[in-house]
C-alpha cells in the first residue's frame, strides 16, 4: 500500500462514518479526529504522525464487535500506518 492508498482508506472511513447511523458520537468523533491527524501527518512527509497508532488500536478494541465493517477499515489503516512508519 502505498501513501495515495492510505488517503484512500482515511477517506472510506470517512464514508462509513456518514453511512453509519448507531455509532456512540464521542466514537464518531475520535474517528474523525484520527482521520484528520493521518491528513496532517501524510502532508508533513511522514515526519508526523506520533500516537496515530495507538489511537487507531484503541479506537478497534471499541468498534470490534458493534461495528464490523468500521473495525475492518480501521485495521488497514492501522497496519498501513505502521508500514509507513508513522
């Protein structure tokens, strides 16, 4: 996956959230917030972007299991973060 890839799975989350109507709104929050921050982090050439991780994997421990589909889009960034560096 490359850079272009992870904007775009940050911009499927951001679909699901929309098509998502029972998510906990402090949740759609923090998952907005983190799409946001992976935003800033992919324009500061990878020099950003500390914490992401750890915010993303907090964020799939309370989505697993109300919000399968939110759980999986999350992990791939996750993991792409991680290849990335960031």
């Amino acid at each position: 996956m490359s850079q272009e890839d992870l904007k775009e799975a940050v911009r499927k989350l951001e679909q699901e959230l929309h098509q998502t109507e029972d998510l906990d709104p402090e949740l759609r929050a923090r998952l907005a917030e983190v799409g946001r921050e992976i935003d800033e982090a992919l324009g500061e050439e990878f020099s950003g972007g500390a914490g992401l991780g750890d915010k993303l994997r907090d964020l799939l421990l309370a989505l697993e299991t109300s919000h399968p589909t939110l759980t999986t889009t999350v992990d791939a960034i996750t993991r792409q973060l991680s290849r990335l560096g960031i």
